[in-house]
C-alpha cells in the first residue's frame, strides 16, 4: 500500500487570465505532473485538479 500526500497551491494574480491558464499548465507539465480536471468560475477563479507520481517542486 502507498501513502498519498496532498498538495494545494493558492495564489492570485492581475494578469490576464488565459495567459495565466497558459502558465499554469505549463508549470504543471514542467513540474513532471498531468492536469485531470479543469474548472473556469467566471473571471475570479481557475481550478486546476492535478496529479503526479513524483512531482519535481523547486
């Protein structure tokens, strides 16, 4: 059996928000992980649900 561990980063930001969304998954990528879901709550908030065997933070 594994033991799973949890991560969640917050933040915010002015900038655009499809460029942000751009930045987002590209970190998400470099990180070694995959986006599984996706949610846009208007223009306040972007849910990103992500998962990794070994996400490379740093």
């Amino acid at each position: 059996m594994f033991e799973q561990q949890f991560l969640r980063l917050d933040g915010f930001t002015k900038a655009e928000q499809i460029q942000t969304t751009a930045h987002v998954s590209e970190a998400i990528n470099q990180a070694g992980a995959w986006i599984t879901d996706f949610h846009l709550y208007s223009n306040i908030l972007n849910l990103h649900q992500f998962l990794s065997a070994e996400c490379q933070l740093g």
